[in-house]
C-alpha cells in the first residue's frame, strides 16, 4: 500500500518537474526501506556500528550523510516544510564532516558502549528511522 502511495506521489513529482523533489522523495523512500531492513536484520546494524573503527566505513557513512543533506538543501523549497528540511539538510551536511574527524579511539569508546545497551532499546533505532523517512517522504509529496 505505502510502495503504490510512493510510486504514484514519484510520478507526480516527475510530472511537475521538480528534480530535486524527486531525488529527495526517491531517498525519503530508500530509507524507509533501509529502516524496515534494519528492523528485519539487526545484524547488519550491529555489523555496521562493530566496524565503525575503520576508516572506510566512517568515510562512506560520511559521504552518505554529506549527499542526503546536500540532496535535502536544494530540495527544501519543493516542500511543506522548507525551513525544518534546510535545518536537517544542514545538520546532515555538519554531521557528515564532523563523523570523520573523531579519531578511532573515540569510535572503539562508541561502539563500546553501543554493546552495552539491551537489545529492545536498539529496535527503535530502526522505528526512528522508519518515522523519520516517512516523515519526509511525506513532506515531498
């Protein structure tokens, strides 16, 4: 039901010509998804979080962040909420830049600590997400 919404609202939105609406609809829609996976597959959260210590995966995380907000800045006007999305845009944008400068003994610290919390805790993190990308997808139609 939501995945024939979302197609319908992308069709719209490809109509009227509005690229980056479409582009941040489309990553609004990926996330959901990624949120219902990480709800399905714990493991891949746990797997991911373990190997922030490394390099590649802080970068990678980084550049991720740094696109979304990039994406949701010159999005943020094709909205319904213009100001929320270009605050989030940016905060995705800092986030981004600032997750690579933290050295990896902060990291080993993190994750540490990440394996410290009970497992019914770290289900929401993924019903967070799944609010928060529909939320937007919500927001670009």
């Amino acid at each position: 039901m939501l995945a024939n919404q979302v197609s319908l609202r992308l069709v719209c939105a490809l109509n009227k010509g509005n690229r980056m609406q479409t582009v941040a609809l489309l990553c609004s829609a990926l996330l959901v998804v990624l949120g219902l996976v990480l709800l399905t597959r714990p493991q891949i959260m746990h797997a991911t979080v373990g190997s922030l210590d490394e390099g590649r995966v802080r970068y990678s995380i980084a550049l991720v962040r740094l696109l979304l907000g990039c994406v949701l800045l010159a999005a943020a006007e094709h909205s319904r909420y213009p100001q929320i999305i270009e605050v989030l845009g940016w905060v995705l944008v800092v986030a981004g830049l600032l997750i690579v400068t933290f050295p990896p003994a902060f990291w080993r610290r993190f994750i540490a600590l990440y394996n410290r919390l009970p497992a019914q805790l770290l289900r929401f993190v993924p019903l967070l997400l799944i609010v928060a990308a529909s939320w937007l997808v919500y927001s670009f139609t």
